[in-house]
C-alpha cells in the first residue's frame, strides 16, 4: 500500500524545510512568489471569503472578532458609543 496524503505532506514539508535552511535566498524567493500571487489574485480570494462568511455559520463563528456581535457591530455591554 501507498503512503497516506497526510504522510506525503509531512514528508514533503520536511524536505523543504531542510531546503530552506540550508538556503534562506530559495525561502524569500517563494514568499515573493505567495505574495505576488496574492496581489494578483485579492479580488478573487476576497470574494471568496465575503461568500463563505455569508453563507457558512461556523465558519463566521469561528472568525468572528471577540469585540463584535453577530451583527458585526460592537457590543454595547462593552461601553462602545457613537458619541464622545
């Protein structure tokens, strides 16, 4: 039998850690390269999440800010006042 998924990851992660070590310039060169697609792509990957925060109640539930009710807007227990 095959090597599980999760089995291949871990490998997989280990060997670029190893690789990054050795080498710290291939480490920033792949973080350019997440934050370069992510530039690219931000509109996508917003909206992606806007929907998923929308529809899915766990998930919102498990992002959501401790400051903030469902709503999305302050507590008013927490003294949060429009007024000064």
């Amino acid at each position: 039998m095959g090597e599980s998924s999760k089995e291949k990851n871990r490998r997989i992660w280990a060997r670029r850690k190893q690789r990054y070590a050795a080498k710290p310039e291939l480490m920033e060169k792949e973080l350019a390269r997440q934050r370069a697609w992510r530039r690219r792509n931000k509109d996508k990957i917003n909206a992606r999440e806007r929907h998923r925060y929308a529809t899915d109640p766990e998930y919102r539930a498990a992002t959501a800010r401790p400051d903030q009710s469902e709503s999305g807007f302050p507590r008013k227990s927490e003294g949060a006042s429009l007024t000064h």
